[in-house]
C-alpha cells in the first residue's frame, strides 16, 4: 500500500523526523486558509498522487501569494497528472499539500528498502538529491552510499557515520543525520513498512536537514495489525487490480493483449515469460490460486474482459490442490455467465486431467485446447493476430 506525502509527513512527525510545515487540502478556499495559518511569503502547492516526478509533470508549483495558492490548488485539483511513473492515463488529484517555501543550500537523498538479497534493511543514500535514483544509480553508481542493518543487533552509529561521511556532512549535520536514520529504522520496523524515501533530503538555511518529500510503501502482508491500513486511497489505485484484492486475486496490469488467468504464481510468470518468447505480449499477471472456485474464476473472467485491448484469453491451469474437472466446470460456468466475446484458450494439465477436458468439449463452448504450454501460447498468439 502506498502512502501519500502528507500522509508519510505525518508519521515522519510521530517518529521526530523534521519536514516543513504543511497541510493538506480539498478545495481551494481550504488551500488558501491553510497557507495563511502557515505565515511567510511563499508556499508550495503540492498535488497528491502516488507517483512520482510530480514536479517535472507540472505537480509542484511555487507560489508568492496566498490568492495564488488558491487559484493553483482550483486548476489542479480534479485533473489527472502524468508523470514518468504514473502511466498513460495519470492519476487523479484528490488533494493538495500546501508547505512552507525552504530556503535549500543543497540536496540529498536518503531511502530505506528491504533488501531481498542480504535479507536486511538496507539504508541508502546519495549527494545526488532531487534526481531520480534509479537513473543515479545507472548512470553513476558510484555515487550511491548504502549500509545494511543486520536484524540481530538493528541500527547502530557506525552505519549512520557511514551514510553521513559519504555525503560529506559536517560533524553536527552527521549527528542529525544519525538520529533521522534512527527514527526512520524504528518507523520502518514499527509499520510493516517496505521502502522509505526521502528526496529531496534538504540541508536548509540554518544548516540544518529537513524531509523535504517523503514517499513510504507498506508491506501489505502486514496491513492487518497496522492502523495507518486505513489511510488506502482506491482511487489512486487500478481499477481491475483493486476490485482482484476484494475477491483474493492476484492481478498485475500489463501492457499486452493476450489476457491471461492462471493458477500459482510461478506457473503465471512461466505463461507470461512463454508468451513473450513466442512473439505475444501478455495483458496481465492473474494468479487465481491454488484453492480457485467457479465464483473466483467468474470474477477474474470479469476483471479480464474489462481490459478492451483484450484481444484473446489464455487458460492454464494445474490441478493439483483443486482436480482438473472441478477447475474445468469452473470456467464452463464462468464463461457462459460472463458472456466473454474474444477467444479463448485452455491448457488444463494435473489430477483428472482427461476429465476436465472431456467437460470442455461437451460443453460445445467456443472455446481452443491444447496439450502443453507452448502449444497454448501459439495458438493464443495467432487468434490475437487474426
């Protein structure tokens, strides 16, 4: 579950972590109070999407007056903002963070991700600040500082020395430095949370640093014993994979056209991987799991054909766990209660295989089978053609 700015801001604050002043709002009346509350001479209006490269996008902007905040805040919200990150169609401004102007002296980066490799939280950091650290990171690795932090003894001084050395801060900013890695540790391990970043991290104007932007994703396997699960924003979220969490699916919206609607999610990327090797482009990752119903199977049929770039369905299913004949008169009924208008291709293999395919073609559904993996992706591939 991703969080929006403000939202990150606020558990930032909880845990100590300095950050401009700022709130968020709905309207532009709203907008325009909280920036006179807020005092100065200059504002940032701040669009709250879960993307980033908002500012490149026309998503941040600078304002000297408070009529400005408002009038900013009235054109923003209600559009769709596209950024590098946010695909073709954007994504919706529902709010806006309105903050106080900080005089920067310089810009660094500071994130947190769990790290599958070492197994450990893994802090880095760059004087690259207010770039794209993927892009740092490929074009200038050497410019990426990180230090891993072992479960066994957690976060200690040395890994912010480290941190704060590489970046050539000065003794007071590096003690800083330690007490903002410090909370950012406790929060991460406190809020089930899977990547923290912060960028720009800004040395101010009284040589002090400050989170300047703060974007946290939290591990959704631990949303159930985390209040903050509250704080999910739907409508930044795809449609399809969202209704697909309500039914337990397993969806990934992909570029392609050929859907598919597998069981067991190597088995799903093994379709995909198979797909691309035979020339087609697959719609979507779709893990039904191992325990399906026809229920679930009709549902993933639904999320499926509301993709209008769908030009065929591939079905590969292994009964293992659920037999091949209970899967296939899972699909029989999901097909004909759907309504589905595009081709479909079934590859049914595992425990009463035989069965299940003898229920297909009793069923006199317009449906294809094949007899493995390959067979299936080519013969998806060329209806996706035609």
């Amino acid at each position: 579950m991703n969080l929006h700015e403000y939202q990150a801001k606020s558990l930032f604050e909880e845990y100590g972590i300095p950050v401009q002043k700022g709130d968020v709002a709905t309207t532009a009346d709203q907008a325009g109070e909280i920036a006179t509350n807020l005092g100065g001479s200059a504002w940032l209006v701040k669009a709250q999407v879960h993307a980033g490269g908002r500012g490149k996008a026309g998503g941040v902007k600078f304002v000297e007056s408070v009529s400005e905040v408002s009038t900013i805040t009235k054109e923003l919200l209600g559009k769709k903002l596209i950024t590098h990150q946010s695909g073709p169609d954007g994504q919706p401004i529902n709010s806006v963070l309105i903050a106080s102007a900080a005089e920067i002296k310089e810009e660094l980066y500071l994130g947190a991700v769990v790290d599958r490799t070492s197994k450990q939280i893994t802090f880095m950091a760059s004087a690259a600040g207010g770039m794209n650290i993927e892009e740092v990171a490929e074009k200038t690795p050497e410019k990426i500082i990180t230090a891993h932090i072992s479960p066994a003894t957690g976060i200690q001084q040395f890994h912010c020395r480290k941190i704060g050395f590489g970046l050539k801060l000065n003794p007071k900013q590096i003690k800083q430095l330690a007490e903002i890695m410090f909370s950012l540790y406790q929060l991460f391990t406190d809020r089930d949370i899977s990547l923290i970043e912060i960028n720009p991290l800004a040395i101010i104007k009284d040589d002090s640093l400050c989170a300047l932007d703060a974007k946290i994703n939290v591990d959704d396997n631990g949303l159930f014993r985390q209040a903050i699960a509250k704080w999910r924003d739907p409508s930044q979220e795809d449609e399809k994979e969202r209704r697909a969490k309500e039914f337990d699916l397993n969806y990934v919206t992909l570029d392609g056209n050929i859907a598919c609607m597998v069981n067991g999610a190597g088995l799903a990327m093994a379709t995909m991987d198979i797909i691309k090797l035979n020339g087609g482009e697959p719609a979507n990752f779709l893990d039904v799991g191992g325990g399906t119903t026809a229920a679930k199977v009709a549902e993933a049929f639904k999320i499926i054909v509301s993709d209008k770039k769908i030009k065929t369905i591939l079905v590969n299913i292994f009964g293992g766990i659920v037999r091949c004949d209970l899967i296939a008169e899972g699909v029989i009924t999901a097909i004909k209660e759907v309504d589905i208008k595009v081709p479909i291709v079934i590859r049914l293999e595992g425990t009463n295989v035989e069965e299940g395919k003898k229920l297909i073609r009793d069923s006199k559904l317009d449906v294809k089978t094949a007899n493995n993996l390959e067979e299936a992706a080519v013969k998806a591939i060329q209806l996706a053609k035609e």
